[in-house]
C-alpha cells in the first residue's frame, strides 16, 4: 500500500477503495494485528480521502492457497470491527470474486455456487454482508466468454436473445445473464438480499495475433453499455430497476504485465496518460449518448 497514492486522493471528493494484498489476509484473521492494521492504513487519512470499501484480497477463492481461503471471512470480520472501534464503521469491507466461484451459469435459473465453497465460504461471507450492510462484490467480464457465435450477445449488439426457459426470462446481453446468475446463486443460499457491485469489468483494445474480438472499437464500445447499464437503473432481468456499484477495469494500461498482449492493454489510458479511446470522462464532458 503506497499512503502517497492514498493521500494524494484527499479533498477531491474522489471515492477510494483500498486493497488488503492477498499475502496479508491470514494475519489480519486476529483481532489485534487488524486493529493495527486500521489504524496506521486508514485513521491517518479519513475523512480527508473518501475511503468507501477495504478489498479484503483480490479474487481470493480463484488464486488464493487454503490458508487465504479459511483466513478470508474472518479477516473481513475483524476489519469490520476495527473499523467500527476506530470510529469509521462506514467504511464498507468486501472482497472482489472471479466468477470461477459459480459451479455453472448458463442458464441464469440453472446457476449456483460450486460445491464446498457454498455452504463453508459462501453463506458465512453473504451472512456478514447482510449483518454489516456491504455488497457481495464480483468481477462478470463478458470478455472471458466470448466466441465468434456469440459475439453479438458478448457485446451488446442487437440480436435474438437467450430465453430461460425455467425462469421464464429473455436475456440480450452475456453482462445480465452473469449478474443474474450470481444473483440466483446467492438465493439458493437465501441471500437475495445482499447488495451486489461490480469489482471487474472492462474489455482489452488490442491483443495476440488472431484475437479479432481485442479491438479499440469493440472495448470502446462494451465499456460505453457498462456504464449506461450502471447510470441508468434498468437493472436485470431479474433485478429490474437495481443500480450496480461499478468500477470499470482499468484506468491505465498494464504495460509491464506478463501474459497475452491482452492483459496489458485493458486500460483507457496509456502509460503516458494519452488516451486509448473516450467514453465521455474526458474532462469537459457531461453526457455519455448511446444509440
């Protein structure tokens, strides 16, 4: 954690969401190693920066070992009451999911957690959302399901649709059908309660040879529906009407990051700040118009 980063958020009335690494988690599991932890991380910076979510790790269940995995929910929870003993319990603790934690999605009504992670993961963690009000965060990219046959639906193209029969739905776009299915997931666990936000979501504008899906135009135009989606309430088939908490990935290009050509180019911006493509954050601009 860089406090200048955070410090340099202050009196912007920017909303900050600060990131517990994964290698920390199990220590933070203890009540007092939490408190310390809160007081030297968040105290010396609240209110002046708007710290609204501590991350409690990063897609924990997909790249975490045991002991991160068994430490998570009580880490979140001893945040949680540091937070609440250092007098800033409105600061909200989750942990941002891969969607690795559903066993199947497709279709929506079909969808549920995978087995084990359910019942001894799950609905301790949808349990502490509920008691202190925080969302279940998770990160649906349409990006890691697209196929040339669906490109239409991955992108929010005009096209048929995928009709649920069981649950009687129609969807027109692959970002309803995974938030729906997490939706459903969590009641089957009997958590429809629990506010959901968006960790994770964006598209990369360039990538390895033959990726003809990885371009400026297809991520320009995905990210544009996913903050229309998060703007205007329409919600979800099964969430009509709902707004998602929703942070775009990413502000920058990841240009030192190893993989495919693709992991380091999901960013709006380039290293040296110029802009990748605008989807109406340039300063100066007010309204985002889609057609």
């Amino acid at each position: 954690m860089n406090p200048d980063i955070i410090r340099g958020f202050a009196n912007t009335g920017i909303l900050l969401s600060v990131t517990v690494p994964n290698g920390d988690i199990a220590a933070l599991a203890n009540r007092r190693a939490a408190r310390r932890w809160v007081t030297s991380n968040i105290k010396p910076f609240y209110p002046q920066t708007k710290i609204n979510h501590i991350l409690v790790g990063n897609e924990v269940l997909h790249w975490g070992d045991q002991n991160m995995i068994t430490n998570l929910v009580p880490a979140m929870r001893a945040i949680h009451n540091a937070l609440k003993r250092a007098g800033v319990g409105e600061i909200k603790v989750t942990t941002p999911h891969s969607l690795i934690i559903l066993e199947r999605s497709n279709p929506p009504s079909s969808a549920q957690f995978r087995t084990g992670w359910d019942q001894n993961i799950l609905a301790p963690m949808l349990l502490f959302h509920r008691q202190s009000k925080s969302p279940f965060m998770v990160n649906p990219y349409p990006y890691f399901s697209w196929t040339p046959q669906n490109d239409r639906f991955t992108l929010f193209h005009r096209n048929h649709g995928i009709h649920d029969g069981p649950g009687g739905k129609v969807y027109t776009n692959m970002y309803d059908l995974l938030l729906d299915a997490v939706f459903t997931s969590m009641w089957k666990l009997g958590f429809p309660d629990v506010e959901i936000a968006v960790g994770e979501v964006g598209w990369p504008s360039a990538g390895d040879p033959g990726m003809t899906q990885t371009t400026v135009d297809n991520a320009r135009w995905h990210n544009l529906n996913i903050l229309k989606k998060a703007g205007s309430g329409v919600g979800t088939p099964l969430m009509p009407g709902h707004r998602f908490e929703t942070f775009i990935f990413a502000l920058f290009n990841e240009n030192l990051k190893s993989g495919s050509i693709a992991e380091r180019n999901f960013g709006l911006f380039r290293p040296d700040f110029s802009p990748v493509y605008d989807i109406g954050i340039m300063r100066g601009q007010v309204n985002i118009a889609l057609s």
